[in-house]
C-alpha cells in the first residue's frame, strides 16, 4: 500500500494532461469571456491555475503560500506552458518530499494575511481539489467561447479522448 504523499503525488501527476489539455482549448481570442459578470474571465481563471503550480512548488520549499494574482499572459498557450513547467516542476519535487515535510506546517497567505494554517499536506490536498474545480469551470467555457471541449475523465462532445 502506498502512503498518502505517494497517492497524492501520483493522483497530482495523473491530472496535468486534463489541465494541459483545457487550458490548450481554451481560444486566444476569448480569454476575457466570462459567461456573467460575477464570473471570472477565462484567461483570469486559467492563469490563476498557472499560478497555483506555482504556488504548491513555493509551499514545499518554504512551507508558505503568499497567493497572489497578476495579469496573464495574451494567449492560452502561455498560460498552459507555463501551467505545465510549474506543474511539472512541483511532480519532480514531490519525489523528494519525506513524511516529515509532508506533515510539517504550512501557512497559506493573500495580502501578507494568514488564510488558512494546516500541514503541508492538507494544503496540497485542498489546492488539487481547488484546481479540478476550477479547471471544471473552464470546461463549461469553453464551448461558449467558440472552442472544443477536451476529454477530461473520458470523452466529450467535441473529443473522443483517442
């Protein structure tokens, strides 16, 4: 049986495909689509998964998130290149990960403000979830931005996953 840091890691490297896939769908032209104005738009919402890889490499160096936005690049394969060096980078320092810095603490901050305070691992957990939730969300614009929608777990209307 494998430990908790070893299905993580595994569950982690499982889904960059999907995430590189949707963020490559997403159309160039479109990133500033949001299907309401209380949504946010595509390329906000695809940089800020970018950004999250990110963020999960600084945690397991320094055992602190300091989450911040900033403007995305112009174009959906910026954005999933990047999504794909950093998440890339975190799977590669996963394998380095002991079960003593994956049961340290860790701190997620925005604005220099303490968030939320957990282990390393709670952090990790609930960031990957929060990322499969938002990649979800640019699943569903996708379409409306005139794009193909990938297949994600299996199929989709537009990509038979072959």
């Amino acid at each position: 049986m494998s430990s908790n840091q070893e299905f993580y890691a595994q569950c982690f490297s499982n889904e960059i495909p999907a995430f590189v896939r949707v963020l490559k769908a997403l159309p160039s032209d479109q990133l500033h689509y949001r299907p309401h104005e209380k949504n946010t738009p595509a390329g906000a919402l695809a940089w800020q998964l970018a950004l999250e890889a990110d963020n999960l490499c600084e945690l397991l160096d320094s055992g602190v998130i300091n989450f911040e936005l900033t403007a995305p690049p112009k174009s959906a394969d910026e954005i999933a290149a990047h999504f794909e060096k950093s998440a890339n980078e975190f799977k590669d320092r996963m394998a380095g990960v002991d079960d003593a810095k994956w049961s340290s603490p860790g701190d997620f901050r925005m604005g220099g403000k303490s968030m939320w305070q957990s282990t390393v691992q709670d952090l990790c957990w609930g960031y990957l979830f929060d990322m499969i939730h938002h990649r979800g969300q640019l699943s569903a614009y996708i379409r409306p931005m005139g794009g193909k929608v990938p297949a994600i777990y299996g199929p989709s209307a537009d990509d038979s996953g072959a």
